[in-house]
C-alpha cells in the first residue's frame, strides 16, 4: 500500500465523515421524531453510491483500483454508519422504544438492500 493511497483514503474518509456528520445534524434537526431519520438517510445514500460505484466497476474495471478503494472504503466507509445505524436500533429497543427501534432495523435493512441493486442497475445502465 503506497504512501499515497494512504493519504488519499484519510482525506476521503474525513470528507465522508465530515458529510455523514453534517447530513445526519441537518436532518436531526429539520426532522425532530425518535426515528433517527438522519442515520436512516446516510445508510440508503450510501448504499446506493456503493451500488453504483460496485456496478460501474464490474464493467470492465471502471476506476483503477487505488481509486475504486478511495471511494468505497474510503469515503463510503465512513459515510455509511452501520455501528450508529445498530446502537440507535439498540438505544431505541432498551428505552423502550421497541416498535419504533425494530422498524428501524427491517425498514433500513430491507431500503439499504433495495438501494444496493438500484445503484448496480444504474451503473450497469452507464
């Protein structure tokens, strides 16, 4: 791994975290309900971006792979918040919160899944 796929994963893992953290606070605050509506939104974008970015790729090796691994693991990575996306299900359940906690769990997972493939058949459309 070169000194520059390094640099060039830190700086897009930030701009994805940076763009996670500011998506999930607008949304937090325009949408004031238990659901954790901004977790749910970065979860759905970022599954379709990886599904584009995935489909593209198989094309015929779209991105050079330093590239591909930029974007996926980079600024997917930290864009996308499977970890948050679980402890809210969890802070929701343990609250009390149940309905709304395993609504959470089935609604991203099934939306995360039905993203993934509408991101793979819009890259294989391109």
């Amino acid at each position: 791994m070169s000194p520059l796929l390094i640099l060039a994963l830190f700086i897009f893992g930030a701009f994805g975290a940076i763009s996670r953290f500011s998506l999930d606070h607008y949304l937090s605050q325009k949408w004031d309900v238990a659901f954790p509506v901004g977790t749910f939104t970065v979860n759905i974008i970022g599954s379709l971006l990886l599904g584009f970015l995935y489909s593209l790729n198989l094309k015929s090796t779209f991105f050079h792979v330093d590239i591909y691994t930029v974007l996926t693991t980079g600024f997917c990575g930290s864009f996308t918040t499977f970890s948050t996306y679980m402890y809210e299900s969890f802070k929701l359940i343990e609250s009390g919160e149940v309905l709304t906690g395993t609504l959470n769990i089935l609604i991203t997972t099934g939306l995360c899944l039905a993203f993934i493939s509408i991101g793979i058949v819009l890259g294989r459309a391109t």
